[in-house]
C-alpha cells in the first residue's frame, strides 16, 4: 500500500513538472502572437492616397490560426472584394517578428515587427527590396477581444501611397 502511495505521489510531482517545465517553455514571442488567433472581424477604412484614389470601407473576416507545430501562424483575410494569407513567426535569434503578405492579385510583402508590452502594440516595418517603398503598419491591443491597425505607405519623396487610417478587428471566437 505505500509502494501505491508512493507511486501516485511520484506520479502527481512528475505531471506538475512536466507543466511548469512545458509553461515554462513558452517562449515571450509565442505569448505575443497568442493574441492574434482566432476569428476576427474586420472593419478597414482606406483613405484616399496613390494607391487607393478614393475613400473606401470595407468588411471582412479574419483567421488566425497556429501551423507547422506551433512554430508558424498562418492567417486568412476575407472581404467581398480582396483575399489575402499571410505567415508571421517570432524568430529568437534576432527577437523579431517577420511577417509575410500575399493577396490574391499577385502582391507580397515582407514586414520585421517590433512589440512593446508596455503599450500593447506591434510595430511592423515594411522591408524595401528596391522599389523605393517605405512602409509601417501598428497593431494596437485595445482590449481583450479587439485590436487595431493603422498602416501608412510611402514612397521616396514621401509621396502617400496607401495609407490605411483605420482597422478594427473584433474577436467573434477564440
């Protein structure tokens, strides 16, 4: 009856272990991008620039899910007129977020995102692969089920491009 005792105790010590060690191992960057999962909907405000002549709103639906043994995101953006995936993962050894875009028309991008804990907020960095562009998109985590983006395209003159005012992106499930 004590070796029973023993075992179960053994037993209850090696499973709360085994969780410290696995919460443990989560890493700052993973914690970060478990805000974005889930299903999102979305409100985009374009304003007029180069890229986008005339003020526009849009709806839409956004999914964000983990892939690849939780090492990479993949996210599914939905509107009446526009799809787009998208891949993002942190990378430990430069501490920073990378994000790549494809749409439906044929464009991509690469973005290297920064997050500040303090105000909630992750801070992409459009990478220039020689058109001239400079780009910074901010997600912003206002509250629990909701975040948003604003995004502002230029080129080098500082000509407005694309200049996004306004995302809103509420949770609709987790």
């Amino acid at each position: 009856m004590k070796k029973l005792q023993l075992l179960l105790v053994l037993f209850l010590f090696a499973i709360l272990l085994f969780a410290a060690v696995n919460s443990a191992a989560i890493s700052p960057g993973t914690k970060v991008l478990n805000r974005y999962v889930g299903t999102w909907k979305s409100h985009i405000v374009f304003q007029p620039a180069a890229w986008s002549p005339r003020k526009e709103e849009v709806t839409g639906t956004t999914k964000v899910e983990w892939i690849l043994k939780d090492q990479f995101q993949m996210i599914t953006r939905q509107s009446d007129k526009h799809e787009m995936l998208e891949i993002q993962r942190y990378d430990e050894e430069s501490k920073k977020f990378h994000r790549w875009n494809f749409d439906a028309n044929g464009g991509n991008s690469f973005w290297i995102g920064s997050w500040d804990n303090k105000s909630r907020t992750m801070t992409w960095e459009y990478v220039d692969f020689g058109m001239g562009v400079k780009g910074k998109m901010v997600d912003t985590f206002t509250g629990e089920g909701e975040y948003q983006t604003t995004l502002v395209m230029e080129d080098s003159s500082g000509r407005l491009l694309f200049l996004d005012t306004h995302t809103t992106l509420t949770r609709m499930d987790k």
